[in-house]
C-alpha cells in the first residue's frame, strides 16, 4: 500500500510528534503532503490543549492554596474560643465567668460569621470563573441599579454615621445583568464606607460617554498607596494598612470579573489620606 520512503517519512513524522519536534516539510499536491499539513495542525491544536489544561491546573492548584490560607484562622479562632468556652462552662460559673463566657460566645460567633462571608464570596467567584452561572446584561436604567446598590448599603453606612450622597438624576442606560452588576458596585461601596471614618460621605456620580456609562463612587478614606492601586484587583490581595479590617480581599477582584463579563471595565484614582475614586465602566449598548 506504502513504498519504503512513504512509510519512513511517517514513521519519522511520529517520532517527532512524540519528541514535540515536528515541522511541516515543504507542502507539494501528494496525498502525504495533505496528511503531513492536518498532522501538524492536529499537534498544533494538541499543544494548545495542553497548555490549556496546564493553566487549568495552576489555576486550581492556586485557588485550593488560597482557600486554605485564607480559612485557617478563622477555623483555628473557633476552635480555641470554643475550647475556652467549654473549659469554663466545666468549670462552673459566678458572675464574672458568665461575662467572660458571652465574650467568646460572640468571638465564636464572629469567625463563624467570617468563615460563612468567606465561603459565600468563594462560590460567587467559582461559579463566575468557571461559567457555571452567566452574567446575561440588558438594557438597563442606571438609576435602578445606584438605587438597588444604596439600599443594600445603607444599613452599614448609617450604622458608621457615614452620609451616601447620589448627585445622579437622569434617564440614562446601559446594558448590565442587575443581580451580578449590584454585586459589583455594592463591593465598591462596601469598601467606600469601611474605609472612610465616621461622618464621611460617599459620592455616587454618573458620566454618559459614547459608548461607555462610568458610575462613579468617591470616597474620603484613607486612600490607596500608588503601589497597591495596580494589585487591589487581584484576588485575596489587601494592603498591609486594612489588614485588621474586616474582609477576604474578594470584593474588588469579584468587581473586576463582573464588569469583565459584560464588556465593561473599572478604574481607581486615589492618594493616601485623600480619599479614593473608583469607576465603573458598562457598555451602553452590546456588542
């Protein structure tokens, strides 16, 4: 069926398939030459694969390094609070222990609380990095989403004294998913208001371009070194001057993926001590 050099060109072809060393020969009209080109594009298609499945890979391998990093110390905070607990519950109780015993109770019950955010914040990113959930944006109003993102947050802001002000007024839209899209500005304005002191405002504020709508949240916080502002997107990244503060350092990447999603983008201006500015991006109309 094959000639003797037939047979040795492909028997060299394999072998160098298998030591990843094949390159087409010149292309000619024979039957072999058509094999030769479908072979090379079959590896070139196999090598993409792989290198698919090796950053797959790294990729899980860094999420389950994070994941344990990031839920030990709660889970070692339970275990010693509820070890103490039950050592002085053992112990018997006067007035004094009684207190001392409602004090680990609600240190328990914080990690717990923690640990939940933590799991909660895990799914959301899981499920949008592996598609498992679609963002489908629509046209939209702007307003309903500041509004739907102000409620959500005014409990907090209330709570620090901090006054939210929304200078915006219009009809405008744009096309955004409202479940995921509220998620993605409630971080920013969680954020907003955990930063900034007691009796700070945030500014909501809204700019219609071409082709983008830019929602902007404006804070008088603390602010952001220049040298952090690149990395606060990247997931469980917080800089060393919120690290008592409450929070996993999700909210801000989960923002980015959200807006990513739908084709649109955020950016931060800010200095230390002088508050910070972010800016939501979202297409005005799609693709």
């Amino acid at each position: 069926m094959f000639g003797r050099k037939t047979l040795d060109r492909l028997d060299k072809m394999l072998d160098e398939a298998v030591a990843g060393k094949f390159r087409e020969s010149d292309y000619d009209e024979t039957q072999l030459s058509r094999i030769e080109t479908k072979w090379e594009r079959y590896l070139g298609l196999s090598v993409l694969t792989r290198e698919n499945l090796e950053k797959e890979k790294e990729s899980v391998k860094s999420l389950v390094s994070d994941i344990s990093h990031q839920t030990k110390t709660p889970m070692a905070n339970i275990q010693l609070y509820g070890e103490l607990l039950r050592e002085n519950l053992e112990s018997g109780t006067d007035s004094g222990e009684k207190e001392q015993n409602l004090k680990l109770l609600n240190e328990i019950i914080k990690q717990a609380e923690k640990l939940d955010f933590l799991i909660q914040s895990l799914m959301k990113m899981s499920r949008l990095e592996s598609n498992i959930v679609e963002v489908k944006p629509c046209r939209q109003k702007i307003s309903e989403l500041i509004l739907a993102a102000m409620q959500d947050a005014g409990p907090k802001a209330r709570q620090k004294g901090i006054e939210l002000i929304n200078t915006y007024e219009g009809e405008g839209t744009a096309d955004y998913d409202m479940k995921w899209t509220k998620e993605a500005l409630g971080n920013v304005l969680d954020n907003a208001v955990k930063y900034s002191g007691p009796g700070g405002s945030v500014r909501i504020s809204v700019t219609e371009y071409e082709l983008y709508t830019a929602v902007s949240v404006k804070d008088d916080g603390i602010g952001i070194r220049e040298e952090d502002a690149a990395k606060i997107f990247g997931r469980f990244y917080r800089a060393k001057e919120v690290q008592q503060e409450d929070g996993v350092g999700i909210g801000l990447y989960l923002t980015r993926e959200i807006l990513r999603k739908e084709n649109g983008y955020i950016k931060v201006k800010s200095r230390p001590q002088k508050g910070a500015e972010f800016v939501l991006y979202l297409r005005r109309e799609a693709f």
